[in-house]
C-alpha cells in the first residue's frame, strides 16, 4: 500500500481498513510517510470523517505507536481526568490532590496551553523547581508512592499524537471530532486507567462552540473508552466566561491552592467538587455523590489534600514552601484596572476574549514554540449577572509591557456586556453523558 492510494480513497469517501490505518500511523510515527501526505490525510478525515470501525483502528494504532503505561501492580483503582481546554480552567492542579487524598489513585497527565486556552502544565511549573517532563519509571515510582502524579507526556508515550496535534494546529483541522476524540483517548488509555472523566466544554471560550457537538465529542470518547473496558463519564459544562476568577498561570495556581485551603470561587468550587465525585464513585470509593463529596470536604477541611499536593510537588522537585506560602509564587511587575464604561449588569463576560487578551499579556501561546510569562494575568472581578457602576474596575490586569497592555486593553472592549436589566445566571453543568 501506498500513502496516497489511502489518501485518494478517504478524499473520495472510502473507508481503510484496520490494517492499513496502521500502517499509515505506524509509518507517520517513524518518518516513512511525509508531513504534507499525512497533512493531506487529516484534511481527508476532516471533511470525510471516520466510521466507528477507522475511529477505533485509528484509535488503537496511535495507541500503540510508542509505550503503554503498566500500572497493574498498584493496588488502588487509578482514575484521571481531562479537559476539552478553556479559560481560568486550573480544575485538575486542586481536583487530582483531592481525589487522592481519598484513597483513589490519580495519574494525571496533562498538557500545555496554546491560544487562548489555558495548560495545566505551564502553571504547575510556575512552582520553583518543578518539573512535569517524568520517564515512564519515574512516573509510575511518583504514583506509586504518593497515589498521585502530575506530569506531562512523555517522549515515549503515543509519539504518534505529538506529531499528528502539532500538523493538525499547522493545516486548520484541530476541530474535527474523530481526530479530537482519537488523540485525547489514545493518550488517557495509555495510562492503564480504570476510569476516566471528561470535561468537554462547551461555549465562546471553547473549541466545541455548540452544545450539540460537545455531545457528540463527548459520546465519541465515552464508545472508545467502553469498548476498551474502561469505564467513562463525560460532563457538559459551559465555557462561555471564564472559570473562577483567576487568568494566567501563577495567579491561577495561588486560586487553585486556595480552594485546596477550603476557599475559592463558587464556580469553580463547584466544578472541582462535581467532577472529583464523579472520579471517586469511578473509583468505588463512595457509592454516591453525596458521600463523595462528604469525603472531598473532609479531605480539604482536615488538610490531608492540601498535604498530597505539597508532597507530590517536593517529589518532582518543585519547591514546597511556594505550595505552602502561595505568595512565594511569581506576581506581575505592574497591575492596571480596567474600568466598567457604563453602569448597569453583566450579562456575559466572553471568556475566548479575556483568554485572547490574557495571550497578548503574555500568558498563553500562539505558536507551540513560543514561551510564557508566568507573571501576568488577569483577575475577572464581575461577570454574569454581577451589578457593576461605571468606572468600577471590571478585571485587574497584570502586565510586564506597555505593547502587550495596549493589546489586551483593545481586546478587552469586546469582553464584556453591560445592560440596564438583571441578567440571570447560566448553569455551569449542563449534562452528563455515559456509557
């Protein structure tokens, strides 16, 4: 078989055959098939898609392009969560500790932020010293001891889907559901999980605009995981403003050590304490959400999940009093408001805008390859349905440059909506999806 004759048949509506989908990724994988033929076959998938039958081939070959994790002589039931991407979206750094302090198993495995979404990784590394690159050995040693690991993907670890994500940002088919569904479950069944939660967001600051196909996504990655027998639950939540209250990286660590503390924002409380439930009642750790959720608290209010978290950062060879004394962590050089330009009510806070201007400041990526400033940010201080009066400051941002201040300034006009009428307050958690 050749590349193209698989590039021409699925350009034309055919279907690939198991065999010749791995074939294809295996030879991607090992440079034997070009970047602009597999550039050629993405697009193919994008407007052609992929039946049930190539998403699983697809699926399994990526798999299977590099190591698989073997997790069987742990004794806990191993757990993880992913999320679709979002703005303020630091769930898993205060989630992961949680849920490990009560008794499941966390292998967390995370990814860096590019555009105006945010990467868990970039803000764990904000910590002095810590590092989320960990081989395989490491990796399973950090786990096994602490029942918790925070690392990033290995070199070894579906190599396929390094190379395929970084040609799908470079050829404009990064939103396409089977590709989306096949990459995030190719990594997450690579960690010889039990179970899996999935938050897919939905709305402006998503890359799943509409609700309906957020679902479909996340009905696509529940069927791959099932097949594979492990169980899976997706969550619907919306992505339309910004989660908590914090945009960046260091501040978003400090808001995500406080809700460790017992504090945090409401919103993001919520999501931390839905989806770790969800991860526990996984886990066989609590037969329902109320008992999981009396086991989170405890967890937090006693200090053990804030504890797990200090011990898993000294682990990996972050500096623990940056944990335990959150202002050791970087802050901005310069803060400036921004200021409501009328009185009256939110009534939407767009949460791809502020994390567009949060880019410009210097907190995100436009290209893979460019580096962040862990220092600036920004604090969202009114959102939907908050009464606010002209001149009151709508959001405090942290910056390095006047340039990048200037650019986020004229992003930020557009972020926000003020009316006259009280705005009612949209649900976070819109639905489940399972098996």
């Amino acid at each position: 078989m050749t590349a193209v004759e698989l590039i021409e048949r699925k350009r034309d509506g055919g279907v690939l055959k198991a065999d010749e989908i791995g074939w294809l990724i295996a030879a991607y994988t090992q440079g034997e098939v070009t970047d602009y033929q597999m550039a050629a076959m993405l697009m193919a998938i994008f407007i052609r898609g992929l039946s049930g039958d190539e998403l699983d081939a697809w699926t399994e070959a990526m798999l299977h392009s590099g190591d698989v994790l073997d997790l069987s002589r742990l004794s806990s039931v191993k757990v993880d969560k992913h999320s679709t991407g979002g703005v303020g979206d630091k769930v898993s750094i205060p989630l992961a500790p949680m849920v490990a302090a009560c008794g499941v198993a966390v292998p967390m495995m995370s990814g860096r932020g590019l555009g105006h979404t945010g990467g868990t990784l970039d803000k764990l590394e904000t910590i002095p010293g810590f590092t989320s690159g960990l081989d395989p050995t490491t990796f399973v040693s950090v786990l096994e001891k602490h029942g918790l690991v925070l690392a990033g993907q290995s070199e070894t670890l579906v190599p396929a889907d390094r190379k395929l994500y970084a040609l799908r940002d470079a050829t404009g088919t990064v939103p396409s559901i089977p590709l989306i569904a096949s990459s995030i479950m190719s990594k997450k069944l690579a960690e010889d999980l039990d179970g899996l939660v999935l938050d897919v967001k939905v709305g402006r600051g998503a890359f799943m605009k509409q609700r309906e196909d957020a679902r479909r996504l996340a009905e696509t990655m529940v069927e791959i995981g099932h097949a594979r027998g492990v169980e899976v639950v997706a969550v619907l939540t919306s992505m339309d403003q910004p989660l908590g209250r914090e945009v960046g990286n260091a501040n978003e660590l400090r808001e995500s050590i406080d809700v460790l503390a017992g504090g945090g924002p409401d919103d993001l409380v919520e999501l931390v304490y839905h989806l770790g439930s969800l991860m526990l009642m996984l886990g066989g750790a609590a037969r329902d959400a109320r008992e999981a959720r009396n086991l989170l608290q405890k967890a937090v209010q006693s200090g053990r999940a804030l504890e797990r978290f200090v011990r898993v950062v000294e682990a990996q060879g972050g500096d623990p009093d940056a944990v335990t004394d959150p202002s050791r962590l970087p802050r901005p050089e310069r803060t400036v408001e921004f200021p409501a330009p009328r009185s009256g009510y939110v009534t939407s806070c767009d949460a791809e805008a502020v994390g567009i201007a949060a880019m410009r400041l210097g907190a995100g990526r436009r290209r893979k390859e460019d580096s962040i400033d862990p220092t600036v940010g920004i604090t969202v201080l009114a959102k939907e349905g908050d009464r606010v009066e002209e001149g009151e400051p709508l959001a405090i941002l942290g910056y390095r440059d006047e340039s990048g201040l200037d650019q986020a300034r004229s992003v930020l006009q557009r972020a926000w909506s003020i009316s006259s009428l009280p705005a009612s307050r949209q649900p976070l958690i819109i639905e489940e999806v399972r098996a």
